[in-house]
C-alpha cells in the first residue's frame, strides 16, 4: 500500500467543544481522538445527546472546535468545504426544485448546466431514483427524500461523506432497506464516510469500525474493528456476539 493510501485522511486531536449558555460553559466534547483513512466506513455510536452531532458539525465546519484540531487531507478544517459531503437527518430540499435539488452545489460552486446536469444525472442513477427526476420534493417518500440527499451530497464529488443520524426518521423497514442500499452506493463509488447513529444494528452492519462515545461530553470509549463479510447478517453468531460486546459497555442514555 502506498504513502498516500496509509496517510490519514481525517485526524482529530484532542478535540473539545465548549458551548457558553446564560447558565455557565456546557461541554459538549472532551479530549476526543479520531482518525480514518481513505474510503474507511465508519460509525460514531453513542447514546442520545451525548454530542455525535457536534463531532459531525465540527468535522463539517460548521462549528468551530474550543480546543485541539481537526484535520482533513492535512489541511485544518476552518469551514465547510466541497471535499466534505453532509447528509443530515432532516433533509432540507427546495420544494419548487426537482434534479435541481441535486445538483445545487453544482451550481453554486459555478459548474456549467450541461456537466452539472450530467453529474446529478449519475448520482440520481446510483441512488436508484431513475424515472424520478422531474418529481417534486412532495411527491417523494421519505426514503426516497434521503436518496436525493445523498445523491446532493455526492454530486459535489467530495472524499469524505459526513451523515448525521440520516435514516433516525424513517420507519423500521425503510431503514433496513435505506441501509442496504447505502452500502451498495459505497461500495459502488468508495468515499470515506463518518456515520453517526445510536443504532447497534446499523453500526454493525454498515461500518469497517465503530467508535463507542461515552455519555456528554463525549469522549471515545472504546473503539471495534468489525472484521465481518458483506452483506452482514443481523442474526449470525458473530454479528450477535459483537453486539453483546458493545452494548455491554455502552453508557446508558440520561
């Protein structure tokens, strides 16, 4: 392997968050260490508001970091930039847009109609939304809402993919399906992806590592390298006995 694919791509040292609130300082992140390599999957796992979404908003450059530093292809993260994708929970699209929804980065960043149409045209193919691209937003379940999300997030082309708790709002069983196909598209069109979930199963069956946070203000627990074949089975022993393992030192939620 060479230098370039050993190096890390993302590397967080000692990273802190700190909010000021009109009670006093409320810290959110404490002495957090995290690093991840090139088109690596991995899963941020902790309990509810334990500061997941402050890790990704960090690493997104949409919060600044109290202390330490935050790093990405060696270059310290300042603000958002186009080598990061970010797919949150909620996804926001334009309701009087319909391809447009996806390539709008395209098109902020200045990238002439014709490529930024063909570009969104191979996103909308890999997420599986063929036949899809002159419905509005209304029309669109919620599954499939994400899958625009996603293909906006990777039309920008970045290297790494941030996803904050993106299916926690679907139901159980577009859930399970949103995940077999996020595995599909990143085995597809490989990028590094930091995923945040407080969902065991789905740090199982979709990351190469998980990190386990500890309750506010988070800090790394214990980290999992998860040597399993894909497709994961939820209900083989290994998947089973590894849940076990991680649950049993998972904090519980407050």
């Amino acid at each position: 392997m060479s230098m370039e694919q050993e190096r890390d791509l993302i590397a967080c040292e000692n990273v802190g968050k700190t909010f000021q609130t009109p009670t006093g300082d409320h810290e959110v992140v404490r002495s957090f260490h995290f690093t991840a390599k090139e088109n690596e999957f991995i899963a941020l796992f902790g309990p509810g508001q334990c500061g997941k979404s402050t890790i990704i908003n960090m690493l997104a450059g949409l919060e600044p970091v109290t202390t330490g530093t935050i790093t990405v292809n060696g270059n310290p993260v300042l603000r958002p930039g186009p080598e990061r994708g970010v797919v949150f929970q909620n996804i926001s699209l334009f309701p009087w847009l319909t391809m447009g929804n996806v390539e709008y980065g395209l098109r902020m960043a200045g990238v002439p109609k014709k490529e930024r149409w063909q570009r969104a045209q191979k996103y909308i193919d890999l997420v599986g939304l063929q036949g899809f691209e002159d419905a509005f937003p209304s029309k669109l379940s919620g599954g499939m809402k994400q899958r625009v999300g996603i293909a906006r997030a990777y039309c920008i082309e970045p290297k790494v993919m941030l996803m904050d708790e993106p299916f926690g709002a679907l139901d159980a069983q577009t859930r399970y399906l949103m995940q077999e196909e996020l595995q599909r598209i990143w085995q597809t069109e490989k990028r590094t992806i930091i995923f945040v979930t407080n969902n065991i199963e789905e740090a199982l069956y979709l990351a190469d590592r998980i990190i386990v946070l500890s309750n506010c203000p988070a800090t790394v627990k214990k980290e999992f390298v998860i040597d399993l074949p894909r497709p994961r089975d939820y209900v083989s022993p290994e998947f089973l006995e590894l849940r076990k393992e991680i649950t049993s030192i998972m904090d519980s939620t407050l």
